[in-house]
C-alpha cells in the first residue's frame, strides 16, 4: 500500500498554520514600530511607524499606571488605559495595559473586549470577578471574590465585570493580547447608542415597559 501524504499535510497545517489563524494581532516583522499617531496614511492594523531615529526610549517606559484614577464618577471606578493610542510604543507588538481603581461599592459595569483576552491580577483590596458565558454554556455566570495578590482570566469576546465587595478601595491591573482590544459597555450601548436603538426595539428585547426604557436612555444620555 503506497504511503499517503494527507495526513501529514494536514497534521503540518494544523500545527503550524493554525497559530497564526488564530493570533489576535499580526506578527511584528521588526524590532519596532513606534506608532505615529497623527500619521496619514492608510493602515489596515496598526499604526505607520515613525523612524527609528525618531523614536528615542520612552516607547519602551511608561509611568502612566502609577498613579490611582478618580473613583468619583457614577459607577465609582476609573479605567486608565495604556492602549496604542496612549503608549504607541506597543504598536505592532499585539499588548496593552489597564488599570482599574475602585471606590467602595464600586464596579466596573458589564463589558466585552471584542479583540483580545485579558489576564488581570488584583492589586488592593478584595474584587467580584464575574464572567457570562454564551448560550453554549447556557449563559451561565463565572464569579469568584478574587483577593489582592489573585489573578484571573477573561476569555476574548465573554462579557465580564468587576465589583469591590470591600469596605476600602481596591485597584488591579489587566493586560491584553491586542494593542487595541476595544471596549462595548453594555448599558451603555443599549441605552447610550448614537443614534438611539429606536424604544420598540428595546421594549420588545428587554420585555419592559417604554418608561422604562426610556428612563434609562435619560441615565447613559451623557454617556459613562
């Protein structure tokens, strides 16, 4: 019987070809590509680079995450972001940063990151972590208290939150696998869209009444 080389194609396809498929943000082909920002070109990911004579260190330090953000806002939590757009060193290298401060009581409302997973670790404090599975897993809900010190794991594309079940300020910071993993917060898109869902859409979705749905357009009018 002659040998058949499928198998082994195949076996070559799935090792090697599948983790590209797979990867969230293309491979660099350079050591870097700082981001210019106020570029003009056309770039499908990422941003074009700016010379490597122009780039000096800093691409490669920050100290933005330092400092704790103002928890007075109406969800009693700050995100300070350290996406391409605030360290353009990390253009093209498919990473990037937050940090979430927390008041308490505080929460960081249902969100999704559409373009990375997140691996987070809590700094202060004590954190409900909870993570919606889809409808394959029945829409079930992940959540654990996770401790300063813990970290834990948001698969790409699951809607997740933090709240601070603590009596004092809690703090933790999140890495991604995207240098621009974006955000859909769902209140805010139900609700804060522009322009609006039409009411209807909403009542019948949510099964409420319109003065409901109404109200709760007024709340995210002004956004987060």
């Amino acid at each position: 019987m002659g040998y058949s080389k499928t198998p082994a194609v195949c076996l070559f396809a799935m090792l090697f070809l599948a983790p590209s498929v797979l990867a969230t943000d293309p491979d660099p082909l350079q050591d870097f590509c700082v981001a210019d920002l106020d570029g003009k070109a056309v770039s499908v990911n990422g941003h074009t680079c700016k010379p490597m004579s122009e780039a000096g260190d800093d691409f490669l330090f920050s100290s933005k995450l330092a400092k704790a953000g103002n928890t007075s806002t109406p969800n009693g939590s700050a995100v300070t972001e350290l996406d391409v757009a605030e360290w353009p060193g990390t253009n093209t290298l498919g990473v990037s940063m937050n940090r979430v401060d927390f008041a308490p009581g505080g929460t960081n409302p249902p969100h999704i990151h559409p373009r990375a997973t997140e691996i987070g670790i809590v700094m202060k404090g004590e954190l409900l972590v909870g993570i919606l599975g889809s409808l394959d897993s029945g829409n079930k809900l992940y959540s654990r208290v996770v401790r300063a010190g813990e970290t834990f794991l948001i698969p790409r594309g699951l809607m997740h939150f933090q709240f601070n079940v603590g009596k004092t300020e809690a703090s933790m910071v999140v890495s991604f696998n995207s240098q621009n993993p974006g955000i859909v917060f769902v209140p805010l898109t139900l609700f804060g869209s522009n322009p609006p869902i039409p009411t209807p859409v909403l009542t019948k979705a949510l099964r409420v009444e319109t003065g409901v749905v109404e109200l709760l357009k007024s709340k995210f009018a002004a956004g987060f």
